[in-house]
C-alpha cells in the first residue's frame, strides 16, 4: 500500500495538535492524512482518467476533508486557519 505506518507516523507527527505521533485522532491530523491520500489519488485519477471507482473515492474523500474542516472552523477559527495554512488549501 503507498501508505505505511512510517509515512503515517511522519505526517500525524508533522501537524498534530500536541506534536507527537501518537496523536491521530485530532482534526488536524485526520485533515492532514485525507489531504495526503488526496494528492496520491488525483495522481491516480489524472492518469487513469476512466477508474470511476477511485474518482468516487477521492470525491468521498474531499467531502470527508470539507466536513472536518468546517467543524473545526465551528469549534476553533484559530486551529482552522493554521491548519489550512500548513497545509497549503486555500489562496
């Protein structure tokens, strides 16, 4: 699978809320793996452009990312935008 426990203990470490690796239920890690397993499936998508089953997936998974998204906004404008900082989604 393109996703072990390595790469998945970089990126929860990389953008949890306290820092560790240990951290992966918090919003901000959960958005940072959706947001990783996004750009690896647009990939797939723009290659392989009549694989309707992974454009549905992807499709399940923005709207997976939005919903985590505007709950953080809901509870902590703060945490949303450094988030969305970090990780580069909007202008």
């Amino acid at each position: 699978m393109y996703l072990d426990k390595a790469k998945k203990e970089e990126i929860f470490a990389q953008y949890s809320k306290e820092q560790n690796t240990t951290d992966t239920g918090s919003a901000e890690s959960q958005i940072a793996l959706f947001t990783y397993r996004i750009k690896h499936l647009t990939e797939h998508v723009k290659k392989h452009r009549k694989d309707y089953v992974t454009t549905r997936s992807l499709t399940q998974l923005v709207g997976k990312r939005r919903a985590l998204l505007d709950y953080l906004y809901d509870r902590d404008v703060n945490r949303y935008r450094a988030i969305v900082k970090a990780l580069g989604l909007r202008k």
